[in-house]
C-alpha cells in the first residue's frame, strides 16, 4: 500500500516520527512524508494561493528523505496528488497530532483538514491525534512530547492500516481516531461531541494607538453525552469517528425548495 503521512505539527513533530516508524513495520507498505516545515495547528482548510511554496528535502533520521514545505496541511496532500512524490497516495495518515481533536475542534484542525483533503480527492484517510494529559480534552496541548506518548496511537493506527480492506470505512469517509492518555480500555465507534468554548476578550497591551487582543485562551469544556468521541476518551477508550464531506442539509433543502426564491429577484416593495 502506498501511503501518504503528514500532519500539521511539523515535519519534526515526535509525533508524525513515531507513526512513521509504524507504518513502515506493516507489511507492503510503501511510505512518502510530505509536511509543513513548522507548526501549522487550527489552520483547518487552509491553502496556499498567493505565492510560490518552498520544498526542502529533510532528512527522516534513518537515511531516507521526507520533504518539508512552508505550506499548510492541505498543500502538503496536493503536492503529493500533484507529482511531487514518485507514487500516487492510496491512503493518507495525518497525525499523530500533539493533543486531541475532538467534537466542534475539527473545523479548526490541520490534521484532520489534510485528511478532508484525501477523500476530497478520492483516497481513503485516517487521522490521528493523541490526548495530552487524562481528563485533559484540549487540542491546544503545550506539554513537551515524548515518543513514548504516541506509540500506542501508531501502534493502533499500523493495525487498522494492515486490515484496512476488513475495516468498514464507506466511500469518501474518512476516521478521525483520536488516542487517550495512560492505559487504553479499548476502542469505540462514535460520533462527534459538542465542544464548549470559553473564549474572552481581553486587552493585553495598548501602544500607539492600537491595541493588542487575546481572544482564545480559556480551557473549554464539553457535552457529556454518550456516545461521542468525548465520552469514549473520558473513559479511556480510543475513539474513531467516521466523517464526511456531505455539508449539505437535505431538509432544508426540501423546505427552502417550497419558497417563491424567484420572488426575491423582483425589487422590494416599497410603501408610499
């Protein structure tokens, strides 16, 4: 199997290093790393238009090479898609990413949007993100990695990749496996949470006549709800969520069908 690693973390991240490391003990599988050369989190979908990227051939620390590119995450899977590495990808892991993706965080993660982007272009893909610290479900993990932290994240990842045909994973679906901290009491399918956020406005310095914000910052906090991603890590399970691309909502498109939209091309009556 030919595959694809990146992440949003960096090319250095421990993390993407160890699922590396896994990836290549599976039978049959041929690996490239393309990754951002320096952090790239909650840059969601983002891509690259406006100027020429950067490709660097970086050194994997076993004497192959992986390239490393000022782009983001979703450049990082068409630069693969477009050539740059010597086989088309036919999976993409992203991660292991510092800290978990969990709920409503997706729409801001880099890992998880470099994953979007393979089933975009139709190729299967699997991210991956492991929890900081027990009872800690934050994606903004600070903590200093180890690669110990991850092996068991890559260890599981490795394992659904060598059975990928028996995993049930339907056309243009992708599984977000998020890893708990400390011992793992299984693995469960589950849909997304809720996440809460507890963002602020808060003045952090005054000069010249501009001022200087924090917006972000606060721990947030979640709905405990059975049978989400956030439960399963709460009871130290390792959660994988199927997701898709279909943002469409097909009843309020069966409702908005049944209003006179042509109605609103006319000028606006106005009173006398």
């Amino acid at each position: 199997m030919k595959i694809l690693l990146t992440n949003d973390d960096g090319i250095q991240a421990v993390g993407l290093r160890t699922m590396r490391r896994a990836l290549l003990e599976v039978p049959g599988v041929e690996l490239a790393v393309i990754a951002p050369d320096a952090n790239q989190s909650a840059t969601a979908r983002s891509i690259t238009t406006r100027k020429p990227l950067w490709v660097e051939e970086v050194d994997m620390g076993d004497g192959a090479l992986g390239y490393a590119t000022d782009g983001t995450p979703v450049d990082c899977v068409r630069f693969a898609a477009l050539g740059l590495i010597e086989f088309e990808p036919e999976l993409i892991v992203s991660g292991i990413n510092h800290g978990s993706n969990l709920g409503d965080d997706i729409t801001y993660s880099g890992t998880v949007a470099a994953a979007f982007e393979g089933i975009v272009l139709g190729i299967p893909a699997i991210a991956v993100s492991q929890q900081a610290d027990r009872g800690q479900m934050d994606f903004r993990a600070g903590r200093s990695w180890k690669a110990e932290d991850f092996e068991e994240a890559a260890s599981f990842v490795a394992r659904v990749v060598e059975e990928l045909e028996e995993v049930p994973m339907p056309e243009s679906t992708l599984l977000n496996v998020n890893c708990p901290a400390g011992e793992i009491a299984g693995a469960r399918a589950c849909r997304l949470g809720k996440r809460i956020y507890r963002d602020r406005l808060e003045l952090a310095e005054e000069e010249g006549g501009r001022r200087r914000y924090r917006i972000y910052g606060e721990d947030p906090g979640y709905h405990h709800e059975a049978g989400t991603d956030f439960a399963a890590l709460a009871e130290g399970c390792v959660a994988v969520t199927p997701l898709h691309f279909d943002l469409t909502d097909a009843a309020g498109v069966k409702e908005l069908a049944g209003f006179d939209l042509d109605r609103l091309l006319a000028p606006a009556a106005r009173e006398a």
